[in-house]
DNA sequence: TCTGGGGTCCTAGGACCC
DNA sequence: TCTGGGGTCCTAGGACCC
C-alpha cells in the first residue's frame, strides 16, 4: 500500500490563466441545503443505488455508484433521499449564471462542473485569485451551495487542481511550479487514466506522476497505445493546448433503461424502446438539432456490452423514424438477446446537426439552376458547420425550397 | 465494488471512391 | 489483369468521466 503526500503550492504574483469550478457533493449539497434535518448527517440521494453522497457520508465509505444495501451496511444510520432532479437544474442554472456574470468565457462540463477563463480579466477585475474568490463566496451567498475553485495554466491541470482542492476550497497553481505540484500525484489523477490504464501502469512500477513523466513518448505507446500514450506523456508534461470554449453543443443524446436479469420478455422490451426513442426524440427537437445516426445499446446477462447502429442518409427529428431505425435494430440482436439475457436497453442518437441552419438556408438556393455542391458548399460556409452532409439530403430537402434568385454568388 | 444514466473520445476493420 | 496509396464514412467495441 503506498501512500501519497499532496504537495500545496502557495500562489505568489504570478497567477493562472484558466479556473475549474466543481459544486461540492452536488446532488446532496442541494438536499442538504433545502432541509435543514439534513445538515450534518450522512445522506446519499439515490434509490437502490447511490447518485450522490454528502461528505458526513463519504466520510464513512459511501461512494457513487454503490447500491443501497453495501452503503447501509457501511453507514447504517444513512439518509437516503429520491433525486429530484428538477431542483438540481435549477440550482446548476443559478450557478451558471453567477460563472457567466463573472467572465464571458465558460465551458460547461457536466451539470455541476465548469472552466472558466479569466486571462482577459486581469486588467478589467483583477487576478484569479480575487475572481475565485469573488466566485465562491457568490454562489454560497446567493445559491447557498460550496464550490471548489481550481486554477492553473492549463484546463488539465486546474481540474487536477480543483479534484485536490475539495471540499469547499480554493486552490490555485502558480505558474512556474505546475510540475512541482502535478509530479508526486498518482497517475490515476491524469485525465484518461481509469481502472485498466491505471493497472498497466501499475504492472510496469508506475505509480506516481513523475514516474510516467520519466518516460519517452515511445515507451509510453507501446505500452498503452498511440492516442492514450501520446496524450498521457503530454499530461504528465502539463502540456494541454486546449482553450475553453463557449458554446460547445453535444455529439449526442441518448437515454437507457436498466432492469434486473429476466425480469422482461420481449414486450417489455418493445415498450422501454418506444419510450426511451420518444425521450430522444423530444430532446432532439427541443435542442432544435437533427440526427443521422441511430444507436441501440444493450446489455446482456452476464453485463457485457453490444451496440447496433445505422445511419440514415437524411437526418430526421422525428420519434417514429428513430424508434422504427431502433425496433429493426433490435429485431437483428433479439436471438443474441434472448439468448443471453437482457440487462440494459437504450437509444442514442447522433450525427447532430443543427436543425435551424437547414431551416434557415432553404430559401438561400435554387436547386434546378445551382450544382448541388455549389449550394452545398454555400450552405457549409454560410453556417460554418457540416449542416448538411450528403447531397441526399440536400435533394430530399429540395422540394421544399424556395428559389431566391441571386443568393448564390 | 456486483455495477445508474448521461456523455466523450479512440481504435480498428471494411466498404467505397479516385 | 494486377497492383497501389490516400481519403471518407460507417459500424462495433472499449475506456473513461461525472
């Protein structure tokens, strides 16, 4: 068993460019602050499993996810509440807000998690520190929930940086000493690094950052392959050229179902589809987005994985067409299912584009006069994104334009 | 640790085109 | 008739993250 000392670096003059802000124990901060009776005491927000623990209950072993009985064993005097899931949008969007009041650039990561970019602020509100400050004491006073702030030169290492901060603090890198600080972690804080990576390391004497830092690039990819090696040699660097970007849409949406092993016959099945296809296709158009590809997803007995997919050659919004791609899909695995068992059932959708530039560009081209490519290509840079990938599409599309002479130049 | 539901990204092979 | 490189798109599986 080894153990890890977690060095604290003391920011000095010189101050971080990028904050990762991480709402503590979210789901259960939430519960804890809208009753009182639940301050102080161990709480999980779950049912059957663990979504969320506080941390009086992490404190006693209750982690995410863990099923409710290992967690009642482990902390028997638990609380254990439903999710209400409407009150942590809520609360996700009051806290979005508050990051957006404080610079205009933020990249949301997860409902309750959030870089921030604040080297263009220095001169207009002053350095990270005082923003993150100013950050956490706003979202306590005016959402009464504790965040913690990470900051560093690079959107790896702040994240790195918030992970260590936790709970309820504010921990910035000074740049100069990012290696100082990210060498004696355990390779498991590296972006990318799971259970499986992890114990490759491991089996190598990898334990700690610094170790894999040791390493060349070569080495690092025969050992875990091109993508992973080069990207984990780059970490343990701290080089991470990404910026924050605002706006970044999803690659996709899906929704899926589990269930205990032969609890449901193919009926039961046929249902969970059509309702999960119709929760897909109702985000769809709520997000005004359109898909291409349809994805079914299943879990068999033993909890191995399988996914079918297909790709229509026009991008569709619609439930029927979604649920009709998913329903032949399943009637090709139904044998393997059957045989195996069924756990998990799910849908996703994706190959987004979206919706409103198709819209938009139907009355900018007149399909009989231009080549396809040329409007295609109008379409593209007009929009500045794949909004229409095929010439199918775009034929399909067609008999619905209207023809705007001299829009195409 | 007997395993939710929402996602992202990477890899590898095959079909197909020029 | 055979051989080839380069590129895109699609499917399937897997690791990982919150």
């Amino acid at each position: 068993m080894r153990t890890y000392v977690l060095m604290t670096v003391i920011d000095g003059p010189e101050q971080p460019d990028i904050l990762h802000a991480d709402l503590d124990a979210f789901y259960a901060s939430v519960e804890q602050r809208d009753n009182p009776a639940l301050r102080g005491i161990p709480v999980a927000v779950g049912g059957g499993i663990v979504l969320a623990a506080s941390y009086e209950a992490k404190a006693l072993g209750v982690k995410t996810p863990m099923n409710e009985g290992e967690a009642r064993r482990r902390c028997p005097h638990l609380k254990v509440v439903a999710p209400r899931m409407q009150a942590y949008a809520d609360a996700s969007r009051a806290v979005f807000d508050i990051f957006h009041d404080v610079s205009p650039v933020v990249e949301g990561l997860s409902i309750d998690e959030a870089f921030i970019d604040v080297s263009g602020l220095r001169r207009l509100v002053g350095p990270a520190r005082q923003i993150a400050e100013e950050l956490r004491r706003r979202v306590l006073d005016e959402v009464g929930l504790a965040v913690t702030v990470g900051g560093a030169s690079t959107k790896f290492l702040a994240k790195v940086a918030s992970a260590a901060g936790k709970p309820d603090g504010l921990l910035l890198v000074e740049p100069g000493r990012e290696l100082e600080f990210l060498h004696p972690l355990p390779v498991e804080a590296l972006w990318g690094v799971g259970p499986k990576t992890a114990e490759r390391l491991h089996e190598r004497g990898l334990y700690t950052v610094a170790e894999v830092a040791a390493l060349d690039r070569a080495q690092l990819v025969a050992m875990v392959g091109q993508g992973a090696g080069g990207h984990l040699h780059a970490l343990a660097h701290n080089q991470d050229p990404r910026h924050v970007v605002v706006g970044r849409r999803n690659r996709s949406i899906g929704s899926q179902r589990s269930f205990p092993r032969g609890r449901c016959g193919r009926a039961d099945v046929e249902a969970m589809l059509l309702d999960t296809c119709d929760r897909v296709g109702r985000r769809l158009r709520q997000s005004n987005q359109v898909a291409r590809t349809v994805t079914l997803r299943l879990r068999f007995g033993d909890f191995k994985q399988a996914t079918r997919a297909t790709t229509f050659p026009q991008a569709t919004q619609h439930t029927n067409a979604i649920h009709e791609a998913a329903a032949e899909l399943l009637n090709t695995v139904w044998p393997l299912a059957e045989e195996r068992g069924l756990t998990k059932v799910g849908v996703a959708v994706s190959n987004l584009d979206p919706d409103d530039a198709v819209q938009m560009a139907l009355p900018l081209f007149a399909p009989d006069s231009q080549p396809l490519d040329a409007a295609v290509d109008h379409i593209r840079e007009s929009f500045g994104h794949r909004s229409i990938s095929r010439a199918a599409t775009l034929a399909h599309i067609s008999d619905h334009v209207q023809v705007v002479p001299g829009s195409i130049t």
